[in-house]
C-alpha cells in the first residue's frame, strides 16, 4: 500500500505479534483445566494464583503442540531452549512477572507463503516463536468502579509467534492472518478463534518515504481480536503516522489501543523496551533439551498441511489454485471436499460445494458439521449428472430438497419421478409439437433470428417438465430447424 502525501509517497512497514492459546488438557505449568467457558475462578491451582512457595511443571504436551507448530511455520526447532522472568505489575497477573522464554526461544527462523487477491504471491518471514503463561482476564463492565479478575485463564500456555517487518499492506497481514489460523487449525495446536481471544493479535505499524530504507519508530497496537480489525488498525494508524511526519511532528515509540467502533487508534503509553522488563533466567525450571527423536517423531506424523493440499488438489484433482485456496483454507472443509470428490467429478464437486452448498449454510446459518447434506450424497447429486440422469437445473431442484429432507438425491429422483429423458423420440415428438405450435417463431428463426433457439429450448423443456436432455433439445431442434 503506497500512502501519497502532499510531500512524498509513503511506504507501510510492519510487523506482527500474534499469541496462540495452545490446545492442551491442563496449563503449561500445572494440572490445571484449560476449559474455556467454565465458571469465573474455577480452573485455578496454587502455582496460576501466584500463591508462595508454588513451584511449576512444564507441560510436556505444550512443548509438543509448539514443536509442531514451528514445524508447520517452515521453521528451525532449537533443541535447546531456556525460560526467563518477564517482570511487570498488572492485576491480571498474579505472581508479579510472567514466565517467557527471551534469549533462547524454543523455535528460531522460519517463513509462511501467503496468495493476496491479484494472483501473487510472497513469503513472510517469521522471527521466532517462544512458548509463555498467559495472564488472567480483567473484566471491566460488571461494576463502574472496580475491575474484577478472573483467573481461569491465568497459566494456559501461549506461542507468541513474531513476524519480521515484512508487511507493506494491510492486505498481506489480512493474508497472513488467515493463512496463520488455517495452519493451526490444520494442526490441531490452536483453535484460532479470535473472537474468543485465543489467537490475538499486536500489530507494529511504522510508515517511511517511498524508495527508503530505513526504519522509524513505531506504533503498537495491542490485542486486535479479528482479521478486519487488524486490518483496519494497519489502515489508520499509517495515515496517522503520515499525517503527523507531513505536518512537522515526531514520533516517539507507543503502545496503543484499537477502537472497533471508532475505526480509529489511541495512545496508551509510551512503549516499554526489554530492558524495562528486567528479564532474568527462571530459576525454577531448567532449560529444555529436545532430543533428535521428539523432534522426528513429530515430524513423521505432521499432518498434510493447507499449502501441500492446494497443491495436491490442482495437480492431481483438476482444480483452479483459486478454487483449492477456497476449499483448503479450512481443514474440515477440505475433508469434506475430499469425501464428496471420491469416484466423482472432482471439478463439478468443488463447483457445487463453492456455489448451492456454501450458500444454503449461508441461508441456514448452518456450520459444516450442522449440514442436512453429507460430502457423499453431495458427490452422488454430482454422479447423477453426470451420468445424465437428471440435468443441471433438476439437479438444484434435487438439492433444494436434500437441503430439507437430508435424503439421497437418488432415492428423491425416484420418488419424485425426475429421471431426465434421454429416449431420441420422446424428444423429438415434444420437438415437433412445439415447432407445428408455433410457426411465426420458426418462420423468424429460418429468417435469421437464430437467438430464438433458446426460447424453443425452453418450450421443449417446459412441456418435457425439465426432464428432458438439454443437449439432445438442442440438437434436435438445429436439425429440424434447419
């Protein structure tokens, strides 16, 4: 996204932060439940309280939800790692610092492919990502004067996943953050429901003249829970940042807040650097050496991952990149897609599924799992076609009803009596009625209005009760018209 000023073009830089709640029975630090939903302070041990003496555990299974996913982020998985005291006072966090990992984070470089809208594509590179505690939850609208905390959250363990600063528009972080959640998704080590909070997002935004190298202090924008969000934060905020270089002012580093109503930023603070956090190692966990084998096995049972899929889907299924994109972004879609295709047109599948299917969960405010229609029945209404047992527009008819019913579209072409008519001279006595019904309109076609073929067309099926073979109407009747 180029910014023109009054003075120069400008350029967005930026960088994000996103942290990943990690899918895991009990927190990264105790046997605590991770369950979200349950009552205020019910999910709480004596280490997420911060109470004295409280020594953690590290979860073993946290370890290996990050391993993964640092593998799936195409990146480097350090074998030694060490955890660190990020100091702080706030009221949601109990102990008075938060464990991190800082110096030494349990996965180092590594980069995501992301497709934006014109076709191209682009890596972005990933700086690391380190494994924490997350912080309990301040809850501000119960009363007008206090804040209430509520610690369930307090101690679930965090991937803090850090990009480098290679987003030019808020397009390409929108990307990114889609393609980030589909990989987590995929791999089962984070539900990425931004709305729940468990995947949020921190965005560094700084802008600098077109052509220029270097980069200026920047504002971050904390804890943005939707992709749009992000977006429009990345948006103004770097018009912002324009507008205040254009007029004579500076910029110092902040910290700010996103206003979802607003559309607009406000400053909080100015930003605090690393040394402000007094980081020093944990002195209550040793460092983390990962053996050769933990990190091979989970590399032999990684999943296929979104970007492998899409490949797979064009070159072996026939599908566009556009339509494999579609259908891969979501693992439990593509599932779907791939018991519907088995033994079928995998084209025409995708076609109906991007098309009537995705619209009638649409309509019906349905999610996949609720769908009345099942992938094989949807590959059986593809079968059906193309077998020439019923045509397109019977065929929509048939899925109207499955929609309804959740019956199999055979058993509802029987009992409706839909099966298309194939028989040569069925057609063609239909094709000669309408053709003695209606002499002025054969005499204008013979004439060269040839555009009245369609209107025949729609004669013949009307009077076929759209039974008959579109394909054999239309070339029955170029042969009898002549």
């Amino acid at each position: 996204m180029i910014i023109k000023g009054k003075t120069a073009d400008w350029e967005v830089v930026c960088g994000l932060e996103i942290h990943c709640q990690i899918i895991s029975q009990s927190k990264i630090f105790s046997g605590a439940s991770t369950h979200y939903g349950s009552d205020v302070n019910q999910n709480v041990s004596f280490v997420d309280a911060g109470m004295p003496g409280m020594l953690p555990t590290l979860n073993e299974e946290c370890v290996r939800q990050a391993v993964k996913t640092g593998l799936g982020l195409n990146a480097k998985i350090n074998k030694y790692s060490a955890f660190a005291r990020k100091n702080y006072f706030y009221a949601d966090l109990p102990q008075g610092y938060q464990i991190t990992q800082f110096q030494y984070p349990i996965v180092g470089e590594g980069f995501v492919k992301i497709e934006l809208e014109d076709g191209s594509s682009k890596n972005i590179g990933i700086e690391r990502l380190h494994i924490e505690q997350d912080a309990a939850k301040s809850i501000h609208d119960i009363s007008p004067t206090k804040t209430f905390i509520d610690l369930n959250r307090s101690g679930v363990g965090l991937m803090e996943i850090v990009t480098k600063p290679d987003f030019r528009s808020p397009e390409e972080a929108g990307a990114f953050l889609r393609k980030l959640r589909s990989i987590v998704r995929y791999l089962g080590t984070c539900d990425g429901n931004m709305d729940e909070g468990s995947m949020r997002c921190d965005a560094s935004i700084s802008v600098r003249p077109l052509g220029s190298q270097e980069l200026r202090p920047r504002a971050e924008v904390k804890n943005v829970n939707s992709v749009k969000f992000a977006m429009q934060a990345i948006d103004f905020e770097a018009r912002r940042q324009v507008e205040l270089y254009e007029s004579g002012g500076t910029m110092q580093q902040q910290t700010c807040q996103f206003n979802q109503t607003t559309g607009q930023t406000k400053f909080l603070r100015f930003k605090e650097f690393s040394d402000d956090y007094r980081y020093f190692p944990e002195p209550d966990l040793p460092p983390l050496v990962l053996s050769d084998e933990f990190i091979e096995d989970i590399k032999t049972n990684l999943v296929e991952l979104p970007d492998a899929k899409k490949e797979r889907f064009v070159k072996e299924l026939g599908l566009t990149a556009y339509d494999a994109s579609v259908i891969c972004e979501n693992k439990e879609m593509a599932e779907f897609f791939e018991r519907a295709a088995q033994g079928h047109d995998a084209k025409k599948v995708a076609n109906w599924l991007m098309g009537d299917f995705f619209a009638m969960l649409n309509e019906k405010k349905l999610s996949l799992e609720e769908s009345p229609i099942s992938a094989e029945n949807l590959g059986k209404l593809v079968e059906l076609i193309t077998q020439n047992v019923i045509n397109g527009k019977t065929a929509k008819d048939v899925f109207a009803i499955m929609a309804e019913t959740g019956k199999a579209p055979e058993v509802i072409v029987e009992e409706k009596g839909l099966r298309q008519v194939t028989d040569t001279s069925a057609i063609e006595k239909i094709v000669d009625e309408v053709i003695a019904s209606n002499p002025d309109n054969v005499a204008a076609y013979k004439a060269g209005k040839t555009n009245l073929l369609g209107w025949f067309v729609g004669q013949v099926m009307k009077q076929s009760s759209g039974k008959a073979n579109p394909g054999m109407v239309n070339q029955i009747l170029k042969q009898k018209l002549g």
